[in-house]
C-alpha cells in the first residue's frame, strides 16, 4: 500500500494535501510534513497544504491558498475518516484520490485508502510512508512529525503508542538529532491567562455519580480568561488520571460560530459512539461533538454518565 501511495504522488504533478476542518497538531504538522516531503523529492511539483489553520499552530509552518488549478491533480486526505469534514476542497473535483488515518474507518471517499486505526497519530503514518518509500525527509520535516505524534498520543499517554511508535520516534531522533526541549517548547507553551482557567475547570468540575467529570464554560467565563472556545476545549487534554473521574468533558460555548463544542476523553469506557449522537465522532477514548444547545450538551453528558455505569458493571 504503501509503494501504492508513492507512485500515485508520483504520477501527478500537481497535488493538494487536506485534513479535518477544526485542524489540531496532527492534522496540520502531518500536512505540512508530507507536502515538503514531496517537495523535497520531487523539486519540479506543485503541492499545496490547503484548509482554514490556526495562528496558534503557526510554528507548524505556513498553509497554502489553492489556486484555480485547471491540470489534472491528485487530492490526499489527511486524519479524516469521514468526507463531511474534509476542510477546504470539493473531494470529488479530482482526477485521483488518497486517504491516509488513524481514525476507525467511518466511510470510503478515496481511490485509495490506508487507514490504521491501531497507529497513534496521522504523522506517525507518514513517517512510516516516508521511511518505507522513495520520499525524503529533512530534520525540520521530521520536527514536525514528532510534534504532530507527540500531541495526538498525548505524549504517549494513549494505548497506541506502541512499540512500533516508539522505534519510529527513535529512527527520528537517531537519523535527524531533533532537539526535543525546543520543539516542545513550540507545542507547550502557553500564557497565562490560559493556566489560570485550567484552574478554574479544576476548581469547578463537576463529577457526576459514575464518574463522568465535565465543566460548562460560557463565552462569558471564556473571555474572563481572555481565552477562545478552541483553546478553552483543548484544555480537555489536561485533565487525565483523576481518580474520580472515568470520562471527562469541557463544553465550550462559542458564540462566533454559535455552537457549542464538546471535548471528550476516556481512560476506558468507549466514548465515540456517543459523539456520533450529537454531530460528533473520533477515536474510542478520545472524541469531540458539537451540539446548539447547553440543554443537549447536558443530555450527552448524561449519556456519557450512562456509558460509565455499564462500564463499571
Ligand atoms: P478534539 O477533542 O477536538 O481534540 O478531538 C478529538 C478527536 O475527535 C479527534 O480525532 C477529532 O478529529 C474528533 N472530533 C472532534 N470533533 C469532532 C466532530 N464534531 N465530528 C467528528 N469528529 C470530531
């Protein structure tokens, strides 16, 4: 499959790389990482990285604006199981298509599809793609590709972080010297407003009584902490190993964009079905969802709650 993928980028001469709208370090540092692998192998090629970004994610470098392409070009998909939420293109104005995900397989929507719902991140798929293929990497390719799977295992809290993904964080580190205090430095550092809201969801969780930890944050207690709705939800990622707490959630309102937006994370229960409830998805223990209304955003959780006492039967 993977020599499959490496002829097919091959054969185009234009190419156009996207990934989920909502974009996160994995979804844009895998990107940014095979577009200037590509590059790198093949000069003479246009291969843009296109979708809306984030200015917080500016040390993953920059994304392209698509241009009105008339050749024929080859689209590839990026950590994104479903065609929904493909952020930025119309996937079937392509002469030629290709998936690559760790997300478990919702539908097919490409010519050709490598979907490994066992590896911890997209990056560490593209690293396997690049070692294992005629594509090169460079030391800030491959910077970008440890950031990328450093943040989507959570740094290597989550149960795919396997062996396999340990050997190829240590090809990295072998082959490309990277200097992991700087780059963690990029993926870590934060003001702190954002630390004194972190806690105040610490001061203000409420744990519901199978062990579901969740904290309503309104636009107006977001703004208090001069945060926005995406950093406010990230902060889900902050909150592992609480001995009370089996699922845990923030709800932020985003009152932008008029939506409320639900982190959610496990340490065992499954958790993505009932994302896929309210307009959501994901992976088993770690999911988002996205609901109109602080009432249905209660109803999930009391579905979550639900889903814990099962578990715990
Ligand atoms: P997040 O909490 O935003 O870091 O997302 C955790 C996981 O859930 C990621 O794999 C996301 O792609 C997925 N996810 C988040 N929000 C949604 C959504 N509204 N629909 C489908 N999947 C989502």
């Amino acid at each position: 499959m993977l020599n499959q993928i490496y002829k097919t980028i091959k054969k185009y001469d234009t190419i156009v790389i996207a990934r989920h709208i909502g974009v996160d370090p994995d979804a844009m540092a895998s990107q940014i990482a095979l577009r200037d692998a590509i590059l790198l192998t093949f000069p003479k090629k246009k291969v843009y990285a296109v979708g809306s970004g984030s200015s917080k994610f500016s040390y993953l470098g920059k994304l392209d604006k698509l241009e009105d392409l008339k050749d024929e070009k080859l689209l590839i998909v990026l950590d994104t199981p479903d065609k929904r939420r493909v952020d930025g293109v119309d996937v079937d104005s392509f002469a030629d298509s290709i998936k690559i995900d760790h997300h478990p397989f919702m539908e097919k929507f490409c010519e050709l599809e490598l979907i490994d719902d066992t590896a911890s991140s997209t990056c560490q798929l593209i690293i396997d793609l690049i070692y294992h293929t005629k594509l090169k990497m460079n030391t800030e390719i491959a910077g970008k590709l440890f950031l990328g799977l450093v943040s989507d295992s959570n740094r290597f809290l989550f149960q795919n972080s396997t062996e396999h993904t340990f050997r190829l964080v240590a090809d990295l580190l072998r082959d490309y010297h990277l200097d992991i205090v700087s780059l963690y430095q990029d993926l870590y550092m934060r003001p702190l407003h954002e630390v004194r809201l972190q806690g105040y969801i610490a001061q203000n969780m409420i744990v519901t009584d199978h062990g579901v930890g969740y904290i309503k944050l309104t636009s107006d207690i977001i703004s208090k902490f001069q945060a926005d709705a995406g950093s406010a939800g990230n902060m889900v990622n902050n909150f592992n190993y609480i001995e009370e707490v089996l699922v845990w959630a923030t709800i932020s309102e985003d009152k932008k964009n008029n939506i409320i937006k639900v982190n959610i994370r496990s340490r065992g229960p499954q958790i993505n079905h009932v994302a896929e409830k309210y307009n959501g998805g994901g992976h088993a223990l770690a999911s988002g969802a996205r609901v109109p209304t602080m009432e249905e955003a209660e109803q999930l959780i009391e579905d979550l709650d639900s889903v814990c006492e099962q578990y715990l039967k």
